[in-house]
DNA sequence: CCCGCACCTGACAACGTTGTCCAGGCTCTA
DNA sequence: TAGAGCCTGGACAACGTTGTCAGGTGCGGG
C-alpha cells in the first residue's frame, strides 16, 4: 500500500495542500488556515514560517473545498443569447464590474437562443452552487428554476421577462420605444411603413412589434401584411424581406427595424435603392452617427441594463430586496437623419 | 443539540443532499450517486424510486464536492482586457464554443489592462481549480503562473506574448501586418504617414509600431516624431494627436491606426477635414465597408485566434500537446477606399 | 510563589460527493 | 438441491478546507 496509491490520479498532478504546508513550517494545519485566510492571533513568526513554506511550495488553497465548508462560492452565473453580440458586450461588461464590486467571478455562457441549451446551462451553474444568475432568457418557461428559487440562489431576469415563475426582471421599454420611433416616422409623413423583426415567441420582438401596431392604430393607418416581416434575423432574409416591401403593390417608404442586426443590414439595402427610404431602428450602435445619412434609433442602454440587474442580484442575496419587481427602462429616441428623411413617393 | 445547529448558516437555506433523497427513496447513498451519474448496476425499479425523490426534493449534485473528490472542474478560464470591447467578442464567442464542445464551462473576467488585476483574476481561477486558461495578458511578467503550470494547469496566450515564462502563444502577425498597411499607404504615394497607437508596453501596440517604422524604412522615408503618437487611445486624445499631425509644420496625407478604437476616432476627426486624408487601420470592425470612403483595414480573424488557442488548450490536457509553441497567424489586407486615396498635398 | 487570564496553537469533525470493497440474494448449472 | 458466479446495494473512507473546542504557554497580580 504505497502511499502514491492513496491519492486519485488527477490531471493536476499533486498539488500542495494545507497539510503539506504545515508538514514543511512545522506547524498545525489549523494554524496555516489562519495565515492563508489573514485570522488573528497568528505570532508573527509562525506567519512568516507558514509564509515561507507556502512559496517555497507554490501553495494555492483549493477554492472547491473552502466552497464545499463555507456554502457560497463568491461567484455569479450570467447566462445570455450571444458573447459575441455587441449589444450584450456592455451588458456582461456592467454585471462583471458589479460583480466585481461584491468580490465575486462570472462565469457565463450562451444559449445561442435555444431553449433547452439556456436550462443545460442554468442547471450547470447551479450544480456548481453560484451565488446567483443573472439570466437574459432564451425559453419561455422557466418552471425548471423553482427548487433553485426555493434554495435561495438569488435570480435575476434581464432584457426578456422569465415565464411562468415569479423573478425579479429588468427590461426596456420595448413597447414604448418601438412606439415611439414609429410615431417619429409617421410625424414626418410617412404612412406606408414596414416592419422587420425577429421571432415574436421572443418578448421583445413581440413588444416592438405591438409597439410598431399601436403607432399605426393611433395613426389611424390600416397596415398591411406585406409591410411586416417577422421571425427574420440572418441577413440574407433580411435583405430579401427589405427588398420585398420595397417593391409590393403598395411599396413602404420607411422601415421600422426591430433590431441592430436588422438595421445594419436594413442600411445595406437602402445604401442600394435609388429613392430614399427612411428608417429608424432600435437598439443604438457604433458609427450609426456616420453613415449618411446618420441612422435614426431607439437606443436602450444595455450597461445600465445590466448594472441594475446586477445590483439587484446582490440586493437579494444581502437579503434587503424580497419581493419580485419587474423594472421597465425608458428608451431615447436620437435623430441623426434617416429617420427624418421625407416619403420620397 | 437540536439537528439544526449541525448544519452552517449558508445562504442556501438547506438543500438536500443525496443523503436526503437516499432516505426519502429508502436505499443506501451509494445508489443514489449511481443514478446521478448513470453507472451501471441499479435495476429499473430502484432507478425510478430514487428519480422519484430526487424530483421531490429537487435535488442537484452539489459540484464543488464532486470536484473536490474527482480533482477535475471541467471549466476553463478566460482573462481578457474587456468584455465590452467588440474585438473580444467573437475571440470569447470562439473559445466557448470549444469549451462547449469539451464540455467545459466557461469562467471569465477583464483585467481592464491592470497587471494586477490580471494577476489577481489568474490566481482566483487557479484557485477555483480550473483546468486551464486562456489569458489576453495585461503584464509582461507571468513568473507568478510557474507554480500553476508545474500543477498542471493548462494555459495558452492569445493576442499577445507571455512574459518571462514558456508557454503557448497564439498572435496575429501584427508586425507583418502593420507593415504592409504602411507599404500600402507608400505604394499609393504618400511619404507623410502618421502613426497613432497604444502604449508601446503592449506587445501588440509596439509590434505595429515597429511595422510602420519598417515599411517606412523599406521606402527610404525618415520618420518624423511629430507623426507619431503613442500611448493614446481615448477618443479625446487620439482627436488631439490626430489634428496635430493633421496641422504639423510636415501635415501628414494619411494615418495608419494602431487599433480598432482609434481608427473609430480618427474616421471621425477626419469626416471633418476639408481634405481628404488617406487612413488605414489594424482591426476589421462593423460597417466599415459602409462609410465613405469605404474604411481599408489590416483584418486579423479573432474568432480564429480564440478557436486556435482553445484547442491548444484541450490538447495540453489530452496530453497530445506538450512543448509550447508560439503561432503567427497571418492578417489580411482589405481595401476599401480610404487607403486608396492619394495624397492631397 | 502561585493562581488566573489572555493569547496561541492544534486535534478533530464536518461539508457532500465518489471509489473501494464486501455482503447478501438471485439465477443457473451440474 | 447445492454450489458457483453474477448482480445489486450499502458501509466506509477520502478529497482539502474551516469551525469548534480544548490544551498549553507565558505573564501579571495578589
């Protein structure tokens, strides 16, 4: 029974651990515990002895371990469509730095808009005991969550709202402001307008579409179905659903993106037509004010989005936040030009 | 001694364990572990039984023990410089896919280009007990990693070089590169070229800058100090730096931008030049084929760094990979417009 | 001079899981 | 029908850390 035998064969090859260190400074392993954590009562040289062996052993406490004692793990999960999306960029970058903030890591991931991969990846950071997820969904039924819920790990929707449970939810105002930017095209004349959006089983292209209806409806103008094209994101049916609408019996004069991968490709078309065509888009993006002309939007602001996610998570978990809210951000309507462009009919 | 002072005060309330679930499906802990990993041995009929309690309960494997057991955490961590900024994006979006497809989470953070912080983030995930890391180094010395890489932690540099350690390292060719922006610049007949970068202490920043010195070299051109800026890259300054050179006793015709942050800015500086002046910039980014002139860009595939560097990674933990390397990967030179510009003396 | 007190230090159990090993019951065959 | 072998299930230790608690030392005061 060598005592190589003892040890499981992991990759790590055999780190040093507490019990060595103690071996090497001749102490208790109690006592290197106190150093490694900075506990009083520690003469100073046994801190320096511990200390001393603890370089000259390359040792790092093993963080599973101290999880597995203490019970939290200093780490948040933020689950979200796509890293490599803009829009979210500034959003993790907000809940990383409020994370931050409260001493603890993010480990994220991207559900790439499938539901089933968002729970695979929610339930793996559970397992992994994270203090609390901040969660832009992809599904619509998050049932799966509640034994989390009632384990306390602290949750926080954000961008779309969580299905069929009760959570805290920080959304844009993706009603108002697709509203809104539909209204600013109508004020300027415009009456045939289309409308290019994602999917609406997702909440926000469902709003941005109701929004863009409500604008019309207030507008008194009758909309016709080839003026709306849903369920469309990948530019190539981007750019065929734009030029469609442009060329119908009754060809629209301005377009109403539903967002920013759809206006940058929407912004390809027009750059191509003859005749201008106005457009608004929602969700703001860089070098929108240097196109010409400059692209009118409906910006939301994605840091603050996820800031106050973010703040609200570790509101839970302090315990001073109890009840379930659902928080909606105001949107800002900014004008560069395409939106104020005349129906050229 | 009631059973409730056993337990801790963690914030996860009480979560059973697969003691609890063994208890209420009347069988041995043991078993329940089989179920929970799905290893052989347990008949349909007990099977069911424990899935049975497990759902009741809502019960999930408590991770950190596994791992404290199993030695193996199946994640990885990602040291970037920031989340937010665009060219990470597809770099993160790349390193996860491959994370995914070893099935492996995905732990991350921003050194906000701070060395210690880097340094700070690295050990947290060592500590965490990843089982490598990809790291966008902030510092240039990694001598606090040599305990890490003797344990065994895998680790690949991307972007840029590792300091004072060997280890594997993945870049674009931003030497070469850079030179053949400038050479570009040359070929269409200017002499007069400013140079704006990042602070020469960056492996990357001062490779380019080394490029555009060598291409002006190549072409019997002196480089004048006034056409170069460096260490610059927030907007107001690199507005400065670019004026300057653009008013200088020796006016520059065209820049060639360090990165892809400062060439958004000097595009902006220069919309507002009577003359036109030619730019060409290191880094691709969205819609620069829609500005006009059409931005010229020396183009590196992030994606491809981040998807090189990971498979690295999985290779040092198959053990199929095991001297560290340093890979080039070439850029591309994409024509626009505004590299092709001649000078407008 | 001795008692008590404060201050350090270390032994030990526990966190929740998995690997090892053994016991008991079953089936199948001789 | 008995023995061999297989299949299922459980008891137990170990992973590396931290909380509890008790022992030991040195010092000051009575």
């Amino acid at each position: 029974m060598a005592d190589t035998a003892r040890r499981p064969e992991n990759r790590y090859g055999n780190r040093p651990t507490m019990k060595d260190v103690a071996a090497r400074a001749g102490v208790g392993l109690k006592t290197v515990s106190r150093v490694v954590n900075a506990e009083p009562g520690v003469t100073p040289e046994t801190e320096r002895r511990v200390q001393e062996a603890i370089d000259a052993l390359g040792f790092r406490r093993n963080d599973s371990a101290r999880v597995l004692r203490k019970g939290s793990t200093a780490s948040i999960g933020l689950v979200l469509e796509d890293l490599a999306d803009p829009f979210y960029g500034p959003l993790s970058r907000a809940v990383e730095e409020t994370a931050r903030a409260h001493g603890a890591l993010l480990i994220n991931g991207s559900s790439a808009e499938d539901p089933d991969r968002e729970q695979e990846l929610v339930l793996a950071l559970c397992a992994r005991r994270v203090d609390g997820l901040v969660i832009i969904p992809a599904g619509d039924d998050h049932r799966y969550l509640e034994p989390e819920l009632r384990a306390g790990v602290a949750t926080v929707f954000v961008d779309r709202p969580a299905g069929r449970i009760d959570a805290d939810v920080v959304l844009s105002d993706s009603f108002g402001g697709a509203r809104d930017g539909v209204a600013h095209l109508i004020a300027h004349g415009h009456r045939r307008i289309g409308f290019i959006g994602d999917m609406p089983r997702i909440h926000t292209s469902a709003e941005r579409l109701r929004g863009y209806r409500a604008a019309m409806e207030d507008a008194g103008i009758p909309v016709e179905d080839a003026w709306m094209s849903l369920g469309v994101t990948d530019p190539e049916r981007v750019r065929h659903a734009a030029e469609e609408m442009l060329t119908s019996p009754s060809p629209v004069t301005a377009i109403f993106a539903g967002n920013n991968r759809v206006t940058v490709t929407v912004v390809r078309v027009l750059d191509e037509q003859r005749r201008p065509v106005a457009l608004v888009g929602f969700d703001d993006f860089e070098l929108a004010d240097l196109l010409r002309p400059g692209v009118t939007v409906v910006a939301q602001d994605a840091a603050q989005l996820g800031r106050t996610a973010a703040e609200r998570l570790f509101r839970q978990l302090d315990g001073t936040l109890l009840t379930p809210e659902r928080i909606e951000l105001p949107t800002r309507l900014i004008t560069r030009g395409s939106g104020e462009l005349p129906p050229a009919d």
